[in-house]
C-alpha cells in the first residue's frame, strides 16, 4: 500500500501555487467578488494556534468561494507598530526595524506553510514608508478639517527614566523598568473627534444586526454609551462662595428623578473648585488628593473609594438643603461636568462612599428591594412630583430645572474623543511642525513621508525622536522659518483603522494614490471580518470611524467597512486558554512537523465551530491524520477520469446506494455550511459528514462509485485540506478541479431505508434496507454488520424502530 507524505506533497503544492500566483485577486473584473479578511497580526516571530485558527477559517471561505468562480481578495499584512519591537531593542539590542521585518519573514513562511491561500501581492506592513505617507496624509487633512486638535492630557510618566509610559508599563503604580513610583503629568496630546461621529456610529449599529454577533454589538453600543439626563447646576453656600470664588457646581445626572434623595456632592480630584479650596485644606488632605491625582483613571476605577471632605456646602436646587462637597476618586473629570448629586439610597458606588464616611442616606424612591436600590420606582416627596416614575419623572423633573432656568435635558456619551499621540520611536511620525512664530503648522504634502531615522538608540528612557537632532529639525511649511518637528508618533490603532482599504487598492497604484476609488468600490465592503473578541471594541469602532471618515474625505462611498463579523472563540489546553504565561502552548510549528498542514488544518476546524471555544486535543490530532492518510492510501479504488462517470443508480446494491447517498449528503452539507451565513459555518459538521461518505464508500467496492466518491469528496474537502486534494485530483482527474457539482437527488429518493445498528446504544454501523424487507430480515443484517463486537456478548434484547434503528442489549 502506497503511504502518505505529507511533507513531499505539501511542499509541491505550496510551490506550485507560489509559481502561478494562484491567489491574486483579478482588478478590474466583472465577476462577482468575495473579501474575506483575516484580521493581520502583530509581526511577533512566531504564529500561536489562534492565529492557524483564524486564518484556517478564512482560508476555508476563500477557497471555496474561489473554486466556485468568484474573484476573491484574501490579503494579510503587518500591523507592524508598537511597542514590542522596542522592547526587543532594549532587551537583546536589536534594531526594531530588523527586529520587526526578520519576524514578518519568518511569519510568512509559517503562512505558507500551513497552505493559506493569501494574495503575495497585497501584502503590506504598516510600517512602510508608504504606508506612513497616505496615513500622514489623512492626519493632515483631518487637522484641516478641523478634526485633530491638540489638548492637555495626564500621562503616566516616570521621573526617573523621564519617560511616558504605557498602561502596560505601569505595574502597581509603579515603572517597569525602575520600580520608581509613576506620577501623572500633564502634558499636550493629540486627539481625533471622534466624538463628533458617535450618533452615526451607534446609528449604524442596526445596520449590522443579525450580520455581526449581538454581543459585539451590544459591546459597541456601550462603548459609545449614549444617556439621557439632565445637566444642572447646584449653587453654594456664600461662604464656599467667598472662599472658593466659585459661584456654582455643574452636575450631570441621569437619574434626576432620585433628586430628592441627594444628601451630598462629590467631584474630581481634578475640579476646578478642588483646585480654589486646595490651599484650605490639612497638609494631610491636600497630599490625599495629589495621591489621587497621581493615579490613572484606569487604576482609580479598581481602586477602594477615597474622599475628601472640602467643608463646603452646596444648595439643594430643589429643597434648598445643605449638602456637603467631597473630593472622590471615583468621580472623573473628563465625563458629563466632572461632578456628581450623589444619591446613596439609589446608587451603590454613592451608598458604599456614604457609608465609608458616614454621610446620610435618604430614600427618594418606592423600591421593591433593599437599599441601596437603582430600579424605577415612585417618588416619594411631598412635591408636585409625588407618585411619578421611570421616565415620566424624569421628564417631570428636567422640565422644572428648564422652566426655572436651572439647568437643562441633555445628551451624553461615555466615548471620548480618541488620544492618538504616542511619545514612541516605532510609530508613524505625526507630521506637524512647531514654529515660534506659526504654532503646529502640518508638513507640506511634498515632504511626505516623514520617516523614522534609522540611527536611534533606544534604552527605555525618553523618546529616542525627541533627541534626535537631525530628525528634529525642521522648517515652517508656512514662514519657511527655522522651526522643531513633533516627536510624537500615532497610536497603532491608526495603522490598523484603514489597512482593509488600502488592501482593496492594488499594489501598482499604492505609490500614486492611499486608495483607488474604484477598485475599492468594488471590493468593500469585506464580505467576512474574522479575527479575536478581544477585538470586539476598539479596533472595530475605529475602523468603523475611520472608514466614516475616509467617506467624508472623498475617498469612498460607504458607511460600513465589514458586512459580516466572525468573533472566533479561544484555543484553549487543559481547560485554560493557550498561553505561554500559562505553560500549556502547543507550537503550530510542531504540528506543522509532525503531522503536515492539511492534518492541523482539518483538526482545527473539526474540533469545534468557529465560534465556540477549542479544545486542544492530541487524539483528535491523530485522528485528522489517520482519515487523511485513508483517503490518501484508498484513492486507488477510484480510477483516472476527467468527468464524474455516469451511473445507473438502479443497478447498485444497498452498499453501494448508502455510499453514493452519503456523498451527496456531505455535498448539500457543504453547500450549506459555506453558503448559510447565519449558522457561523460550522465546518465540523461538513467534515463529520464527509467522514461518514468515506466510511460508506469504504464499506462497497464498485470502482465507478468509488470515483464519484472522490470527485466530489476531493471538491469538498479542498478548502480544508487543500494539498492532499490538489495532489489526488492531479493523480485521478488529471487537474485541480473543484468547481460547482450538481446535487443527483436521484439518490435520496430510494426504496430503502436507512439503519443505525447500536449495540447498549452506542452506534457501531449503519446499514441500507430495501423496503420489502420484513423486521427479521432487517435484525439479520444489523447482526451481520456488527457481528465483530456480538462474538463475546449475549443478546438480552433487541430493539428494533421502523426505519430508524436496530439496537442489541448485550451483556
Ligand atoms: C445621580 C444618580 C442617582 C446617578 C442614581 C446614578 C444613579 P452614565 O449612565 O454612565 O452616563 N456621574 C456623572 N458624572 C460622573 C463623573 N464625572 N464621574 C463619575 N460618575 C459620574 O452615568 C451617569 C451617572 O454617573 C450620573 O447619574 C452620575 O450619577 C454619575 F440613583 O447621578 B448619577
Ligand atoms: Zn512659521
């Protein structure tokens, strides 16, 4: 028996395919097309089992969709940015960029060894200067309409490496490379509006429904976090007047029917009115606020609560109650007014500070369950508001704060305008210019890009562009005067908000142009985004805006980037997620190794569907081998020919009709696992299916049957496990052909029925009926078929169901 070579036959394909060029999208094309999109990995050296994950699932959709006569656009580039390559500068004193392209080359031999179908062409690494140059122009044309500014902003900053650093280099507050203590230190930034866009992009969310998951949607929606409520302002006492010099504090509240039942006020660390009372307070309070100032509103969120008591009062707009004004951590500055009615009998962060501090609780509202309780509920008071709830009462009460001009109904969102303003060396530079007598003046079109200089020593201390003189020096695109360049660098996210557009964009045109109009047109939107949850917020909701944007910018004319979403679920080993931390990784190289591609292929996609979480099994390993190296060794049942061989479905015995209807029966399978969209394409299924075709066809020996076996089997299982389908189809049929096959539903329309032989209910064999068969016959040929596992065994009883199942109790 001829033996399976997974190394010999892969290697074949994977050359052949590179020769011809076999996954170049055809430009300027009329036929129908499919993008689908794989989200591009960060170049770290090696790819891990999510990533074999995830691209096996698009490999799977663009090859179908190829076989079946689309133009498919299946790119994958670099999101080649960020902080890792400076971390592998630091650490093992490697350049970032020999660091990050030696990686991006080793990665694409791994893609090209696991057989993925990708386009070489469009392959791109946001690196690239050219990649920099389209995205220095977007940047310059967004100041100039005006949306890019430029804000003061806290930093983590350490002041020993006089650094910015990144969350992710803040460990308990303090610095990753040092261990000195983090301080926050207000500096300027760069910020996108995206906020201007935040109505369209929760709008458009129901533009996605029922073709992204609800849970990333609902992800999204919150994101952006829209809320009704009521902004106002609380007046105060004349002697915190005359101390602080502040005649009044702005809240917002969306719950402005719990009014009555506020008994104090709580503002940032950062308000304007903490500032006028600092120099009032003990040595001791001033030092608790500067603490909490010293910690990120990320750290402050997980943080236990804090206050401080200013000793001032505010004034009840309502009730003209003295209520007292605390300092808390928990309060930000950047969202609503920076200050807060605190409601502790209706809100649980209001009642955990008020019973911390001993600050009084008044219920306002008729609840069901204890306090505190945030449910609806009746107003309590004795005003006009008495017996009101839900939305009614709140309508009730901003419509008196409006009447008597003390505030008013207004909309707010929880997103915040998007910081892109990076103090890093591996970053697109942002290509403004400081001039003493013009300001930030943007980069004149004809000196773009403005590249990275190659010479930089990078240590972890300050930004290494900063101190770069030649790279500084710049002149004042407006007065031509003598002036500094910014050594600020974007944020990757930015790199990553437009990669699937320029991917649409053919290669000869990217000198000339970020994105051609047409070609993109044709192409966009990506007919299926697959790629991480993790995802689910960021990169999704910047793309989106981006490519919103880009719209307004005339570069497009669409709203949407991705029609479809696929959020692929974890890998995980030993009920834990794979994770080097977690000791428990299996190396895709190994597998690679061990097995060859198609075998980790067909695992990957047979142990779970796309969606669910994936348990990594080494026994399932096994068993995709085993079925390939079957279908490799038994292809000589079949014989060479060049169409499927026609056959008289009359003269076929039970066998051979069970075979040939399992094979159809994976073919429709197919058809519907790759085309129904809304079932996730659960492709375990499809390969169970083509697992039960192989086993009947195993079962029968008609040599014709054997072929229409192949032929379509080969057909199905190629967007799966494309080589071994490549290197039969050559051997029977002369060429890769996997196109279109037609359903022969003659063979479902028998006059037999089909069995399950169980044995203590666990299936061992299927067998095919002719109808005239009466119960006894058919229990005869169920004992046949299973006659291996009866030897030993008595039969207490045997079941037996019209045209469904014999089952033998055994013992
Ligand atoms: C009184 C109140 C009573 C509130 C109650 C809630 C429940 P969303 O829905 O997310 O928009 N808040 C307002 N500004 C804040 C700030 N800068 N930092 C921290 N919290 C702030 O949240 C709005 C609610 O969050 C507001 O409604 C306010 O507390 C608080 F039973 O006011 B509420
Ligand atoms: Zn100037």
């Amino acid at each position: 028996m001829r033996s399976y070579n997974p190394r010999v036959i892969e290697k074949k394909w994977q050359e052949h395919w590179k020769q011809v060029g076999a996954f170049e999208p055809e430009w300027e094309s009329t036929k129908p097309k499919k993008y689908i999109l794989s989200m591009f990995p960060y170049p770290s050296g090696a790819i891990h089992m999510g990533h074999v994950r995830n691209y096996c699932i698009g490999d799977a959709l663009a090859r179908y969709y190829r076989n079946r006569g689309f133009n498919v656009l299946h790119p994958i580039g670099f999101d080649a940015f960020g902080m890792p390559a400076e971390n592998a500068a630091i650490k093992h004193k490697l350049h970032p960029k020999s660091w990050t392209y030696d990686n991006m080359d080793a990665m694409r031999a791994e893609f090209a060894a696991l057989g993925l179908s990708f386009s070489a062409q469009q392959d791109l690494a946001t690196c690239d200067p050219i990649y920099t140059k389209w995205e220095q122009e977007f940047f310059i044309q967004m100041w100039e309409r005006g949306l890019i500014y430029r804000k003061k902003a806290l930093l983590n900053w350490c002041p020993n490496d006089l650094t910015v650093l990144a969350n992710e280099q803040v460990i308990d507050g303090k610095c990753w490379r040092c261990d000195t203590q983090v301080v926050q230190k207000e500096m300027e930034q760069y910020y996108i509006k995206i906020t201007d866009y935040a109505e369209e992009l929760l709008e458009d969310l129901q533009t996605l429904e029922g073709k992204w998951s609800p849970q990333v949607l609902l992800m999204q929606k919150n994101w952006i976090g829209k809320s009704y409520g009521l902004q106002c302002r609380f007046s105060l006492e004349s002697s915190a007047k005359e101390r602080s010099g502040i005649e009044s504090l702005e809240i917002f509240t969306t719950r402005p029917d719990t009014i009555f039942g506020v008994t104090y006020c709580a503002i940032a660390p950062e308000h304007p009115l903490a500032k006028a009372m600092f120099d009032h307070l003990s040595a001791q309070q001033q030092e608790q606020i500067i603490a909490m100032q010293n910690t990120s509103a990320r750290d402050r969120a997980s943080a236990q609560k804090q206050g401080v008591d200013l000793g001032i009062k505010a004034i009840h707009p309502i009730t003209g109650e003295l209520l007292p004004i605390w300092v808390a951590n928990f309060v930000l500055m950047d969202y609503g007014s920076g200050a807060v009615m605190s409601v502790p009998a209706h809100d649980e962060r209001d009642f955990a500070f008020a019973t911390m501090y001993g600050l009084p609780i008044k219920q306002a509202l008729q609840t069901q369950n204890p306090l505190p309780c945030g449910d609806d509920g009746a107003m309590l008071d004795s005003s006009a508001f008495k017996g009101l709830s839900g939305d009614e009462a709140r309508q009730a009460v901003i419509k008196h704060f409006e009447e008597n001009a003390l505030g008013s109904g207004v909309v707010n969102y929880r997103l915040r305008d998007w910081g892109v303003s990076r103090q890093r060396y591996w970053g697109a530079p942002i290509p403004i210019v400081h001039c003493e007598s013009c300001g930030a003046v943007p980069e004149k079109r004809e000196n773009l890009p403005i590249t990275l200089p190659d010479d930089v020593l990078i240590t972890g201390e300050g930004n290494p562009l900063a101190s770069h003189a030649g790279f500084m020096q710049a002149i004042c695109p407006k007065c031509g005067k003598r002036a500094r360049r910014e050594s600020d660098t974007m944020d990757t996210f930015v790199e990553s908000s437009w990669y699937f557009l320029r991917y649409a964009t053919q290669r000869s045109k990217w000198e000339q142009c970020a994105i051609d109009k047409a070609s993109v047109s044709y192409w966009l939107e990506v007919d299926e985004y697959i790629g991480g949850i993790e995802h689910a917020i960021l990169h999704l909701l910047y793309a989106r805006f981006f490519t919103k944007v880009l719209r307004d910018l005339g570069y497009h004319c669409f709203n949407e980037p991705f029609a479809h979403l696929l959020t692929q679920g974890m890998v995980l080993k030993d009920g834990a997620k794979m994770a080097k931390s977690k000791g428990n990784v299996v190396n895709p190289k190994d597998i690679l190794h061990a097995y060859g591609a198609d075998t980790a292929r067909l695992f990957i996609l047979f142990a779970a569907p796309p969606i669910k979480e994936l348990e990594w099994n080494d026994n399932g390993v096994e068993g995709a081998n085993r079925f390939i190296r079957r279908l490799y060794e038994r292809a000589q049942n079949a014989y060479p020919t060049k169409a499927l061989p026609r056959i008289d479905g009359s003269k076929l015995d039970s066998g051979q009709k069970l075979a040939r209807k399992k094979i159809y029966e994976a073919l429709q399978k197919s058809q519907e696992v790759f085309t129904k969209r809304q079932n996730n394409y659960n492709f375990n299924t499809l390969i169970a299916a083509c697992m039960e075709a192989f086993n009947a066809l195993s079962a029968q020996d008609s040599p014709d049957v054997w072929t229409e076996g192949y032929f379509i089997l080969l057909s199905i299982l190629e967007p799966i496990i494309p080589h071994i389908c490549w290197e039969l189809s050559e051997e029977l049929f002369g060429l890769a052909n996997f196109g279109e096959i037609e359903v022969d539903s003659s063979v479902f329309a028998s006059d037999e029925s089909v069995y399950a032989v169980t044995i203590n209910g666990k299936k061992r064999a299927e067998i095919s009926v002719q109808a005239s068969q009466d119960k006894q016959q058919v229990i005869n040929q169920a004992k046949q078929a299973v006659e291996k596992w009866l030897l030993d065994a008595t039969i207490t009883k045997e079941v037996f169901v019209p045209n469904k199942l014999v089952n033998f109790v055994v013992v």
